[in-house]
C-alpha cells in the first residue's frame, strides 16, 4: 500500500488546482452517473430487439462512461495525493480540453447552420411565436453550450500545466520503480 503524504503545503490559502481537480471529480460523479443510467436504459432496448441506431447509442454510453470512470479515479486518486494519480489526469484534462476544443468548433458550425435555417423558416409571413419561441430558445441553448466548453478548455488546459509544475509535482510521493526482469 502507497504511503501516505508526509508534507503539508506552506500556503494557508487553497491551491487552485486542487479546486478545480474537485470540480472535475464532481462532474465525473455526474458523468458516470448520467452514463450508467442511460446505457442501462438503452442496453435494455437493445435486448428487447431495437433498432441498430440503439446498438451504436449505447457503444457510446459505455464509452463515455470508461472515460468518466477514468477521470474520476485520477481526480480522486490526485486529490489522495497518489503519486500515479497525477500524470493521469494530467494526460485526461489535456485530452479533455482538446475534447471540449473541438465539440465546440463544431457546435459553432452547427449553430451557425441552424440560425441560417430559422432566419429562413422565421421570414415566412404566417410563422407562429410558438415558433419563434422554440427557435429563440434553441439558439440561446446553444450559445451557453459553447460559452460553456469555450471557457472550459483554458480552464483544463492550464490544470494538466499545472500538475506537471515542479512545485506541484513535488507534493507527491515518487511512483514506485518497476522491478526490471
């Protein structure tokens, strides 16, 4: 069993990356959670014989769900101070800033075509508020969607920066060597 940490940091003051690594732990939490629901859910249309497009559905629920899990045992492992646990979720924010990158230059480009389109539908005369409503709204919906991953790829960028930093680094134990055969 890994020993514990024997140091306490100087600074009275909450690192701000062990902030933001319990904040990541807590939207694991709720991405296993979001997943595992929605793969039992979708596992169970499966076996009753649906459609292929629920197959696919829930490859991708069991993906995202490895991927939480994943995340979540580094975070908790970084914030136990486990020396293996860092370089993990280093590597993981950095992939799940890039993630973030690219979903949202992509939901951008989804965005821009759905306002084209309701420009279109919204410029006939006999159009209803239910509808412009609805419209609105999914715009609006979108925009937070972007701001929100626009915002998170500094955020997780610079947390896989910071837990390569000396500083940080030197807070954990060594990783145990590999007995070479």
């Amino acid at each position: 069993m890994p020993r514990a940490r024997t140091t306490v940091p100087t600074s009275r003051r909450p690192a701000v990356w062990r902030v933001l690594t319990w904040l990541v732990l807590l939207l694991a939490i709720f991405g296993v959670l979001q997943y595992a629901v929605h793969a039992w859910r979708v596992g169970a249309a499966v076996l009753a014989g649906a459609p292929d497009a629920a197959t696919r559905a829930l490859a991708w629920d069991v993906a995202y769900l490895v991927v939480a899990c994943v995340t979540l045992t580094a975070s908790a492992g970084t914030l136990l101070w486990r020396g293996w646990a860092r370089p993990v979720l280093r590597v993981v924010a950095g992939l799940l800033a890039l993630w973030l990158l690219v979903t949202a230059i992509l939901l951008g480009m989804d965005w821009m075509s759905f306002n084209q389109h309701s420009q279109v539908l919204l410029a006939q005369p006999d159009m209803a508020d239910t509808v412009r409503a609805v419209s609105k709204r999914i715009s609006n919906t979108y925009l937070v969607a972007i701001v929100l991953k626009a915002v998170g790829v500094p955020i997780l960028a610079w947390l896989a920066w910071r837990l390569g930093v000396p500083s940080v680094r030197a807070q954990f134990p060594p990783s145990p060597a590999r007995k070479r055969r």
